[in-house]
C-alpha cells in the first residue's frame, strides 16, 4: 500500500514507524485471548434483564414473586432494591465541572418506561435459562402512554413529555461575525437540508462480564469495556466506597464507542452484591441492538454563500439531534457537532444553532466520530454543490477555502499544528488516476471527494490526564503497566513501542498489563481518539524519566558521561563500543538504591469553558484533518450503487505502526460506507425492527472495495513523536464522498442516509409516485 | 430435559456429551466442552463468527443442534497448526495485521482454510466472496484477503 512520508522524522528510530506485528496477533489467531464471555468463576450464577416492550408506558404494577418461586432463582430486583437507582455518566475521573453535560440514566425503571428495552428488572439464576425464563415470569402491567418519536415533534408545544423538565435536552449556539447580513450579500448561495440515521455499533462481541466478590471484600467486574473508570459508577449505585469496587478490563472483542456507557457492569455489581456469588451476564445479538444507545440522527440545514471566484463568505447551519430517551452523551456530542459544522474551511460569517430534544426513542450515546463525522455529510454535499453551482472544480474549490495552521475556527480557536486539508483532497483525488468505464451501457460513473476535520482528545475543560508505569524486571526485559483499554486498534501494542523505542529494546522484550483499576495506573477512557495521544505521552514521559535514571548509573559502571550513552539492543552503548547490558544495570540499580521504574502523569493542555456564542478560544487540544475520494458505478435501471474504487488520506502526525495506521483508515472507511449505503435501525414509532443481524445490515466484503490508505505524517501532532489519533476520523468522508460520486455519475442529489438503491431510484423517477 | 448421549470427534478426540437435545453445537463446545475459541457474535447464523468444520465443510456452530453432530468430525480454529506451531494462515493473519479486535477471526480462519484446501490458486476475487458470510467489523476486510492470498501465493510458488 502505498504510503509516503512527507516531512521525514528527523531523529533516527529504531522501533516507532516499524510495520510491527503485534503481540496480542498470536494470541488472537489461534483463539487464546479470553475476552468478557469467556470467563468463568466456580458456582456462577447468571443474570438477565427484563426490558420494556413499550416506548412508552407507565408501569401500575409489578409483582416478582412468580419469577422468586421459581427453583434455582438467586435473585430478582427491582428499581426499589437499587440502592442508587441513578446513574451519572458524566466523564469518569475527570472533573466534573461540566454541569449540564452530567447525564443521568436510571439503572431500573422507576414508574415510567420511556423507550422499548428500558431494563425493569434483573435476574440471577442457576443457569442461562433460568435466569430467562424466570424474567419472563415477573408479571408488569403497564399502561401505555403516547410517546414522541421524533425531535421536530418532540420541540413542538404541546408534545408529550419524555421527562419533565421538556423535551429540549441541550443546545449550543456558535456566531461568528454577521452570517444572515454576509448570506445577503453573497453571489451565491446554496442551501440543503440532510438526515441521517439511527446506526448500531454492531461490533461482533456483544456486552459481557462476570462479577464476583473476592478474599478482601471488593466488588470485581471483568467486563467488555472501553472505560474501566466506570468502576466508581458501579460503587456509587450501590452505595459503596469507589475503592470497594475494581474492573478488569479484558481485551475488547470491538466497541466504537458503543463500550463508552455502562452495559452489564452495573447490573453484575447489583447482582454479585446482593447474591454474594458470582454472576455472569452476556446479552444476546437481539438485546444488544434492541437495548444498546445508537448514534444520533441529525437533521442537518445548511446555507451556505461564496463569492462568484468561489470564495466562501458565510455559513449558516441549523442542528437538530435525536437524543432518544435518556441524556447519555447528547450533550457532548451536539457540542461536537457544533463545533465542527462549518468543515475544514475558512469562513469568515458563520452561525451554529444546534440542539437535541429528547423522544421515545432508544437512547443514542458515543460512537466513532461522536457527532463532528455527522456533519461531514453537510457541509460537504454543500461544497460539491456549490463547486457546480459555480463551475469551479471540486478539489480546486476546496484547496481555495482550506484551512491551514494559523487559521481561526469559529469558536476562535487558533490551529496551532499542520492543517492537511489540501493536501489531503489532492493526493486522494489524483491517486484515483484515470476514470473508470461503466461496465454496462445503464451504468453510469462518477467521482466523488469529500474532506473532514476531527477532533481527538477530550475537550480542553475536562482537563484530561493519562498515566502510565514502566519498570525494567531485574533480566533487563521490560513492564508496561497502564489503565488503557485496548479495543481493538492496537492500543497496547503501540505504547510497547514507544516504550521499547525511547528504553533501546526490542518490542519482544516489554510486556504491557493494561485495563485493570485496582493494578493498572488509570489512563482515561479508550474513546475520543485520545489513546495514542494520552496513554502514549504518559508512556512515553515514564519511559524517559526511567532511561534517565538507568543512563545515570550505566554511566558510572562504563566511566562514561550519561549524555554519551546510547540505548540499544537491550544495553547501554558508549560512544567507543563498550556497553553494559541491562541485566547488569538492575543489579547495580539495586545495589546503589536507584529505582528500576517511573511513573508519570501526562496532563494534557487544560483550560476553561469557554462561551461558544462569544467566541474566545480552545475547545479541542487539536484535531485531525483528511479526505476521501471514491469512483462509483450507478445502475441506472435499479439505484444499485457499488464503490468502485476508495482512497482515503489522512495525515496521522507520526504513523507509529503503519500497518495499524492502515487498519484504522480502511476499517473506519468501511464503517464508514456502511454507514452512507446501507445500515440503519428502523423505528416504527419507537419499535425497533432491526434486532436482528440479518435486518440490521453491516458491510460484508462483497459490499465494499479494498479502501487504499494514504498516510500523510506532518511530524506536528500532539501524541507522542508527533503522532495525532487516527481511530475515529476516517469513519466520516464515506457517505458524503459516495454521495458527491452519485450526483457526479448520475445528476441526481441524494441527501438523506443510507443511499439505498431504493432512494437512489426515486431520485431518478424509477418509481412512479401515485 | 429430554437428554441425548452424543458422541463426535473435536479436534482429533472422540467426546460424548449429554444434553438436551435443543441445544447447539455452540452451546456445547462452549459451555461443556470448554471449547472458547469458538465466539459467539449473532446466535442467528449470520455473521460466520462461531464457524467450525463439520466433516471438513464450514457450518455455523449456532445454528446446529447437537444431534446432528452425533458420529462427526469437529474441527476449531484449535485443530489449525499443530500444538504451538502456528497454520501458515494463521502465522498470515498475525504478520499482515489481519487481527484488529480478533473477535471474527477465529471463524474467518476456518472458512479461510477450507476455501483454500478446495481453490489453492484463487483470485482475489474468489476470496472476497468466500468470506463474505464472515463478517468484521474492523479491518475493512482489507488486510484478511491480503492474508489469505498471500498463503494462496506461496502455496502456488511451491507447486
Ligand atoms: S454466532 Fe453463529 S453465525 Fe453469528
Ligand atoms: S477483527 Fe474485530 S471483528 Fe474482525
């Protein structure tokens, strides 16, 4: 695959940029890594939950005894039974100074259901079936209430309250000089309304965990997570101290944001607590899409106005989200959106109105690209049109409107780190080479780009930290020890590099212990791109302080000054060849007293909450630019559209392994397309009709082409070696580039996710309409 | 609970099991046999993960009932290799990266390897539709068909 380095490192490294297989690949391909479920605990019991079958309904009565009469039921609570029956959300052990961003689920319903597959109650019993069949026992009358199943009716007076403080759970507003008086005054202005749609994260593991209580007393849960920190939302619902409670985290069978929010770790904790046993809760495929928050549909209304040369002057956008029935992270995720609806481009007049109102809907929380790749449908489908509008070329209008380092965004913040936007859109548009021909004379092609910006790391006001412990074992290999959960995207693996790149080792000779709350120094959760960029500085600072300590007593034992000294092939190396071999080292360390291990805090840069209305500075330590550029082939007598062709650029700061690199662009890519093309969760006022894997649809490989990465490495970003997060940006380009290639094979503009066949062929008039 | 003796073959070792007879394939090798490295993704019989030879063909785990089974040969992702020596395509999916969450991958191994066993030289093509009934949710695919077909290739080199 081809990958270019634009600015080549300066430095000369050994490990770091290597295409290094990773040390959990063996383990995983001969099928010995134990993820959630497959972890067992002798006299385990299992749980299950009762859910709601109403979007809405008032729950009159419950009675659980047929369900505890039943032999070989441990347990069956109830909202009653839990001593803290809300659980806080907000973001864990961080502060907690974000005020309306705090959201608030409740463990079990309480009087009221508010969307299909709300829990109501919880189950242990002897087996899996058991614990089934006797929620199905426990006997609910409910009465159903009307419900709101869409945010435009949810806003309106007089609609049905999903809770009683109203249905608009947030809203954010960004302006930025005078966008109605600069719309005026603009040659041109295009406008367009865009929807998109509930999806699931649908990774293959569904949630799983199992939770017992060990010798010293402490709750411990070993769950399917991206954030072990949710150890002190399991302490708080039951009342107990946060250092009564422990989650491992074992290795994530795929989490997309979707392992962000608490799945089964609270249920395990009540169960575990009351029944004093061990209990082991996994959720079936048709519970996980039934129950599971989704992400966040948006209606999306753009107008945007450019000078007749294709200077962009103003853009106005209007934001409307889903929140479903409970906050989760609507708030966040909305600011998100907001924040980055005007694209990568420099515009001077923009407004943001953005808001999202609470329906009966199942909830809709994190997932990869955590609102900001909503938007890229937007204001890209915006560009495209404007760029016929105007008859400028769509990469040429791009380049002229680009943002680039120094440039302000509309919330005033100033782009402190290389800006790839460009660039991005050029290298991914002329590697697509020639045009491809249609196969048949009723297929048509067309080419299509679209660029993006993504945040990565937390918002600067969370004040978010990361740390990491790395040791050197007394034969001179080396311990990593760290809270970071690895998802999937190669975490883990990443941090031994970079640990084995500044301690002169090689990648076999370090260990990493990751994810466990009670072992592992905490490093914050595995989402928001921020692994790579928190985990690996924090690990990268251990790692220097530690080689400065073990330099300074090498440098005694060669008679040599430690500024010499080289680390290398597991020795310290000076200048005229003499080395010591690190083994030696630990021995003379712990003769002398001097500490074989560092720990250290990474504190990425903080600041305050600003006032997004007014303006005034940093909402994001940085963010991630990139584009894509696809080739389409449109059947014109079915609306079938098929992605000839993928390319997709990214300047990833410092690729730290390249082939991770890679398996992070093409796999968001494909998440990506599944997104414009074909997944959806259908909702027929609240009722979910896709729990099924075969009615909620997630690309196979004959549904997508080999995405071919192009790896910018600007060496400027705020990670470790220059290096920025790659996980979620390329998730977002897809549907708006296939969307960009439709109207370019086929002259028709399709705004509304996912382009099925069928919305394809009403565009062209297949259907007749009575 | 209307309990069936079944014997079969897993991994070259003759079993017997005794349970009810509407239990799958997946159900027994996971929770009586001890057999994890078979997953458990949809239960439905459609995402591939809990793929296990039956005879030699693929078969989704979930979707069998354990009387079907009765007098067959199981094999798992355990029966590639041989005791730590790893399959040359599982040694291919580890170099290439084609592990990402490593969740789908034991199953896609198996279809892998029965598709090769029956088309030694095949196109790129042909091994994007063999695995089509496997799906991942993390590597776009991408680097599992390089893995397959670079064993493909060297198996070809060889003759
Ligand atoms: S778990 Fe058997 S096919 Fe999905
Ligand atoms: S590697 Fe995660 S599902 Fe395939």
């Amino acid at each position: 695959m081809a990958r270019q380095v634009l600015h080549p490192p300066k430095e000369r490294l050994r490990v770091v940029g290597q295409r290094v297989t990773r040390h959990d690949a063996v383990d995983k391909v001969q099928a010995r890594t134990l993820y959630a479920a497959d972890w067992e605990m002798p006299a385990m019991l299992h749980g299950a939950v009762l859910r709601s079958p109403y979007p809405s309904a008032r729950i009159r009565r419950i009675d659980p005894s047929p369900a505890r009469a039943l032999p070989g039921v441990a347990a069956v609570l109830l909202a009653s039974d839990v001593p803290n029956n809300t659980l806080w959300t907000d973001v864990p052990g961080q502060t907690s100074e974000v005020g309306a961003l705090r959201a608030r689920i409740h463990v079990l319903a309480d009087g009221v259901v508010r969307y299909q597959g709300e829990p109501v109650a919880l189950v242990a019993a002897e087996t899996r079936e058991l614990a089934q069949q006797a929620a199905e026992l426990i006997v609910v009358e409910y009465e159903p209430c009307a419900g709101v199943f869409d945010p435009v009716a949810a806003l309106q007076a007089g609609a049905p309250k999903v809770h009683d403080e109203g249905n608009l759970l947030a809203s954010w507003k960004i302006r930025c000089g005078d966008s109605e008086a600069a719309l005026a005054r603009a040659a041109v202005v295009v406008e367009g309304t865009y929807r998109c749609q509930f999806i699931d994260h649908a990774y293959l593991e569904p949630e799983s965990g199992v939770a017992w209580i060990d010798s010293d007393g402490v709750l411990v849960i070993r769950v399917s997570t991206q954030v072990i920190e949710h150890f002190r939302a399991v302490a708080e619902v039951l009342g107990l101290a946060h250092n009564k409670v422990r989650v491992i985290g074992p290795y994530v069978g795929g989490g997309f944001g979707g392992k962000e929010d608490v799945t089964v770790e609270v249920f395990l904790g009540l169960l575990a607590w009351r029944t004093r046993r061990p209990v082991k809760m996994t959720w079936t495929r048709q519970e996980s899409l039934l129950a599971r928050p989704k992400r966040h549909p948006f209606v999306l209304r753009y107008r945007t106005g450019a000078t007749r040369e294709g200077e962009l002057v103003a853009q106005a956008v209007d934001l409307l989200a889903d929140s479903g029935a409970y906050a989760y992270l609507s708030a966040l995720v909305l600011m998100y959106a907001a924040v980055t609806a005007a694209g990568p481009y420099r515009v001077p007049h923009v407004s943001v109105q953005a808001r999202v109102a609470y329906t009966n809907n199942p909830p809709t929380s994190a997932m990869r690209g955590f609102g900001a790749m909503q938007m890229v449908l937007g204001y890209e489908s915006q560009m495209d049109q404007l760029a016929r509008r105007l008859g400028i070329d769509p990469v040429e209008l791009r380049v002229r409107n680009a943002l680039v380092k120094g440039d302000r965004l509309p919330i005033g913040q100033e782009l402190d780190t290389h800006v790839a936007v460009a660039e991005a859109a050029r290298r991914a548009w002329d590697a697509l080479g020639p045009r491809p021909s249609p196969s048949t004379p009723e297929h048509r092609v067309g080419r299509g780009l679209a660029c993006n910006m993504q945040p990565y790391g937390r918002i600067v006001w969370l004040h978010d930290w990361a740390s990491a412990w790395v040791g050197f074992e007394m034969d001179g290999s080396l311990v990593v020890r760290t809270g970071t959960p690895d998802v999937g995207g190669g975490q883990a693996s990443s941090l031994c590099q970079i640990a084995a790149e500044v301690l002169g080792l090689d990648v076999g000779r370090v260990s990493i212990h990751i994810a466990d709350s009670a072992l592992t120094p905490l490093a914050g959760t595995t989402t928001a791109t921020r692994q790579l960029y928190m985990s690996g500085n924090a690990v990268l600072q251990a790692s220097t302080v530690l080689r400065r300590q073990i330099l300074e007593v090498a440098a005694r034992m060669l008679e040599t000054p430690a500024a010499a000294l080289e680390m290398r092939e597991g020795a310290a190396v000076a200048p005229h060849g003499q080395r010591v071999a690190l083994a030696a080292v630990m021995k003379e360390c712990a003769r002398s007293g001097v500490s074989r291990s560092a720990l250290a805090v990474y504190h990425a840069p903080a600041g305050d909450p600003i006032d997004l209305e007014h303006g005034g500075g940093r909402v994001f330590p940085d963010y991630a630019f990139g584009a894509h550029a696809v080739d389409v082939e449109v059947d014109t007598e079915t609306g079938h559209v098929r992605v000839l062709r993928h390319i997709a650029c990214h300047d990833v700061g410092r690729a730290i392994n390249p082939q991770s690199v890679e398996g992070q662009i093409q796999g968001g890519a494909v998440m990506g397309l599944g997104y414009g093309l074909m997944e959806e969760v259908v909702l027929d006022h609240g009722v979910n009709l896709s729990t099924l894997f075969a009615t909620y649809l997630i690309p196979s490989s004959l549904d997508v082409p080999d995405v071919e990465p192009l790896i910018v490495e600007s060496g400027e970003g705020k990670g470790p070696f220059g290096a920025r997060g790659i996980g979620e940006p390329p998730i977002a380009p897809p549907a708006a580039a296939v969307a960009n290639a439709i109207e370019d094979a086929v002259g028709v503009r399709i705004t509304e996710l996912p382009i099925t066949p069928e919305r394809v062929a009403r565009a062209l008039g297949l259907f007749r309409d009575p | 609970m209307n309990e069936r003796a079944v014997a079969f073959i897993l991994n070259g070792q003759s079993r017997e099991v005794h349970v009810p007879a509407h239990h799958t394939l997946l159900d027994v090798l996971r929770d009586d046999l001890g057999a994890l490295e078979v997953k458990e993704g949809c239960g439905e019989g459609v995402c591939g993960t809990c793929t296990v030879l039956l005879d030699d063909e693929p078969v989704s785990a979930c979707l069998l009932l354990i009387p079907r089974v009765a007098g067959r040969r199981i094999t798992t992702v355990r029966g590639l290799g041989e005791g730590e020596t790893l399959h040359p395509l599982q040694e291919a999916f580890a170099i290439n990266g084609a592990a990402q969450c490593g969740f789908c991958i034991p199953g896609m191994l198996l279809t892998a390897y029965a598709f090769l066993r029956d088309h030694p030289t095949p196109s790129r093509e042909e091994i994007r539709r063999a695995i089509a009934g496997n799906l991942c949710r993390c590597t776009g695919y991408v680097k599992i068909i390089d893995a397959i077909a670079r064993v493909a290739d060297g198996r070809a080199g060889r003759g």
